[in-house]
C-alpha cells in the first residue's frame, strides 16, 4: 500500500514525463488510468478506443438528451440521442453535421448541450485544427428540437491558428448563448513581444439571435490554466457565472469566479479556493458550481495540499463568503461536479480503490444542513466524467463507460426508476 506522498510523487513523476513528450504543460496522472492526461499517450490510445467524453441536458417536454462522439470508418461526427424514459430505451443516435471534421471528446474538452427557451438545441464541441493543441469552437443548432440541424459555425471571430479549446455553453433566461473557452491569443503575443506569459486566457462569446451570430471575442481574465473545463452557472439574479482553475503569482492554480456580462464587461475575477497548490502544469481538473433560488453558490473542485490530491465541496450564501470547504472521498477521488434542485444538492466524483472505479454521490435534501453518502455505480474499464442534470423531476447522475455504455443514476427527486 503506497503512502500519500509516495502516490504524489509518482503524479509529480507523470507531469514530468508529458512534459517531455509533448512539449506542453503536463497534467495530472489519472489513477485510474481511464482518462490519461498524457497528451501523446492519450492521442495514440485513442487510435484504439472510443472516446468516451459525452454531455447531457433535459429539454422543455422533460426527454434526457445526451451528446457526443461516433467515428465511422475514420470520419468524425458528433451525435445526439434521446431517451424519454430516462434511458430506459434510447432514440437512434443523430449526426448532427452533414459533412465531417475532427472532434475533441474528452472528458475536460467533450461536446456540451444546451436547449433555448424556445425548444431550441444547441451543441457546441471543439474542432483540433492542424498543429498541436490548437482548434476551433464550434455551434450546431436545431430549431426544430433536434429533426434538423443548420451547418456548423465558428463562435469566436480569432482565426489564428492557436489554442481555441475547452468549450462551456450556457443559455440564460432570455435565451441569449453564452460559449466561453480557453484561448492563447494573448500568450502569441506575449511570445513575439518577447514578454513573459502565465497559462492562457479565458473568452467568451454571446448570441441574442439564437445562435445566428455571435458577439465577442470578450476577455474574462488573462493567466488561466491551459486544460482544466470552465464551469457556467446561471444565479437567480439571472446572470452568467463562470469558475475555472486561474494562475495565481507566482503560480499557484487555484480558482477564480467571475460575473458574464451580456456586453462583454464581465466583473473583476475574485479568488475562490486557496489551496496554494504549486504546480508548473495543467491537472486537467476543472471546478463545478451551481445556485440555489436563494443565491447561494456551491462549488467543488480538486486541488493539491500538502502533498495530497482532494476532492473539496464548500458554500458561500447569497452576499457572504465561502465556508470552510469539506474534503470528500479517498485521495483516489476526483472530477467531482455539482447540481442543485430546489432544496435538494448533489455532489457526484469518480473514485478508484486500485481495481475498479466507482461513482460516489453525496445528497443533501436541505442546501447542505444534512448529507448522505453512497456508492451509485462501479466499472472495471475506461469511464467518463459523471455528469448531473437537474430537470423539474429531480437529479441524475449520467455516467459513461466502455463496458456498460451510458449509464442513468437517479439520486434526488422524483424521478422515476
């Protein structure tokens, strides 16, 4: 049985090692090596696997959608199934491109799903372009709740062929689109001024005509983490809230939260975790956040102290800061994500115990006063990232693997069984 800092160094050991086969900031070693983060070995491992990184939404008639990607004799789509049942039985999945380009499916970097106000679908994924760890956002839109598409558009109006990656969409209560991802624009420039350059930079993008055109490119904060996901979350104020893991001086990778204006003024990015986790890398881990009616934020992310990998959980009440955060699970814990229906909360993560890897939820009926803990599920293969969706029935927990394919976990509500 290996000690915490044996188990951290052999993590320190594997960014070392990516770095050194990949030329980028390394990331960090997976334990249970179903989503590496070994850029060149996840690349070539790919080759040979499905890629497993998928996203779910619920629609205005209450059908579970989920989103992701299908390679047919070497031609990429992305596709979309439906489930009315709660995925008792599954529509045929739909390519939602008529022509086929590169897709980005990972865990950190999957296609994203979101619906309008008016039933409207959208999709978003990252499209890899020629050189190494560069891409393009794209959105797909049905204005017909999934019969049709309409052809892919490029959201941000940068055309370099740079780092445009890691997509997050979000549709707030008017219906405007708000996509944000990772961008190195700034770092370019930064290289041909000859001027130093922490990580890269978070952007984003709004549409207020369904996603026809788009508003941008927005500059949320420059020295984000190069690979980690942005979470969006919707207030009851009706705003646009964005969490992402940020390069703090000198260059410690904690978070940072900030308001999405509609106009591109987003607010000043404040710190919300503080860890201190020193790193030169990129953990692929990004945070989670969800509100309820009453505003207060829930927040989970992962983060290194002390030698020690963990899962954290804290809250912050509308207007007061962040309580003191809980650390969930086992050092083998990560990916956690969290959801929000009425009093109901939900926090889900991946755990690894050395053999197999299990979904481990904790559910509280009460906005957090009370929390119960459980095991949802288990796989010996490769696996997603779990996945909540919170629809006007209650809380689901969406998790795919290899051997089991896309799994549906009810852990608050009424949904049925």
């Amino acid at each position: 049985m290996r000690t915490s800092n044996e188990r951290h160094l052999i993590r320190r050991l594997a960014f070392v090692l990516c770095a050194l086969l990949t030329g980028a900031p390394a990331a960090a070693s997976n334990q249970d090596g179903h989503a590496g983060h070994n850029h060149a070995a996840h690349k070539a491992a790919q080759k040979h696997a499905v890629e497993l990184g998928t996203s779910a939404a619920v629609d205005r008639s209450g059908r579970l959608w989920i989103v992701g990607k299908e390679v047919v004799q070497g031609d990429q789509f992305v596709t979309v199934k439906m489930s009315a049942d709660f995925g008792k039985t599954w529509s045929v999945p739909k390519r939602i491109q008529a022509v086929p380009e590169p897709i980005s499916a990972d865990g950190e970097n999957r296609p994203k799903i979101a619906f309008g106000t008016k039933g409207e679908l959208y999709v978003t994924y990252t499209k890899p372009l020629a050189k190494p760890y560069t891409g393009e956002i794209r959105l797909v839109r049905s204005l017909d709740g999934g019969e049709s598409f309409l052809p892919p558009i490029t959201v941000h109006a940068n055309r370099d062929m740079i780092t445009h990656r890691f997509d997050s969409l979000i549709v707030d209560n008017a219906g405007r689109i708000f996509v944000a991802w990772i961008d190195k624009r700034d770092l370019e420039n930064a290289r041909i001024d000859n001027r130093k350059y922490r990580g890269a930079a978070i952007y984003y993008s709004v549409s207020d005509d369904g996603g026809a055109s788009f508003k941008g490119d927005f500059k949320i904060a420059d020295h984000s983490c190069e690979c980690c996901r942005i979470a969006l979350a919707l207030a009851p104020d009706g705003k646009v809230r964005a969490m992402w893991r940020h390069v703090f001086e000198p260059n410690i990778r904690d978070h940072a939260l900030a308001i999405l204006g509609t106009d591109g003024r987003s607010s000043v990015p404040e710190r919300v975790t503080f860890e201190n986790w020193k790193i030169d890398a990129c953990p692929h881990h990004g945070p989670s956040i969800a509100f309820d009616s009453s505003g207060k934020r829930y927040q989970t992310w992962f983060n290194v102290q002390q030698d020690e990998g963990s899962v954290y959980l804290a809250a912050a009440e509308a207007g007061q800061a962040l309580g003191k955060p809980v650390v969930l699970g086992t050092p083998q814990s990560e990916h956690p994500v969290v959801a929000v229906n009425g009093t109901d909360v939900v926090v889900a993560w991946k755990q690894f115990d050395g053999k197999s890897t299990a979904i481990i939820a904790r559910v509280s009926p009460d906005r957090g006063k009370t929390w119960k803990e459980s095991e949802l599920a288990r796989t010996n293969g490769r696996s997603d990232q779990p996945r909540l969706v919170s629809s006007s029935g209650g809380i689901l927990v969406v998790w795919r693997t290899e051997n089991e394919d896309v799994r549906i976990l009810r852990v608050a509500g009424r949904m049925p069984s």
